[in-house]
C-alpha cells in the first residue's frame, strides 16, 4: 500500500488533515500568524468571529475540518532552518535539540 504524504511545501493540504500545533518564537504574535493562514481556509461558519473572542487563548484559527494552536511557553527562539543550516556545515548542534534528535540527525546524515 502506498500513501504521498504531502510535505510542508503543500502546507493548505496539512492543514486539512489534522490540527496544528505551533511552537511559537519570542516576538511572534498570533495575530501575524493568522494573517499567513488564507482564508479560504477558514471555513467554519464561527471561524471569523471566533479569532476574535479567542484571543487569549492557545486557538489561533478554526478551519473548515482542523485547528491551529499556539503554544507560547516556548523558551528557545531556535529555528529549524537554523538546525539545518548548521547540521550542513558540520557545526555542532548539541544543545539546540534534544540528545535523542542530535542522534538521529547524525546517525542519518541528515541535512548532509
């Protein structure tokens, strides 16, 4: 059995398949992150006014099928394309991920 997974170049696909949860980055705020989200995506009919009243909550976006949550508790402004860039460059990434990542991402020569 073969299944294509999309990948997070067809981010309005992922979007539809299951809910989200974003790590959010010192300086981000939701209302930026629900500005990239196209609205034709938005489509419960209390999903516009629901935003609003939400606002203090981990809910960013209800979708037509799935949510987006924000979860703010995140210590760490390291980014992914940071990871990899330096995972790339045979620098050291020990200390941005867990032991467990940094282990994988060596043993399979990744971003290599």
């Amino acid at each position: 059995m073969h299944f294509d997974i999309p990948t997070w170049k067809e981010y309005e696909t992922l979007l539809g398949l299951c809910d989200f949860i974003v790590a959010n980055r010192p300086g981000i705020r939701k209302e930026a992150l629900r500005l990239v989200i196209p609205p034709d995506l938005l489509g419960r009919p209390s999903a516009r006014g629901a935003q609003d009243s939400q606002s203090d909550g981990p809910l960013v976006a209800e979708l037509r099928r799935t949510n987006v949550y924000l979860l703010d508790n995140v210590s760490s402004d390291v980014s992914a394309t940071d990871i990899r860039r330096r995972a790339h460059r045979g620098q050291s990434i020990h200390g941005l991920v867990s032991t467990r990542v940094e282990e994988y991402i060596l043993k399979q020569g990744l971003y290599r």
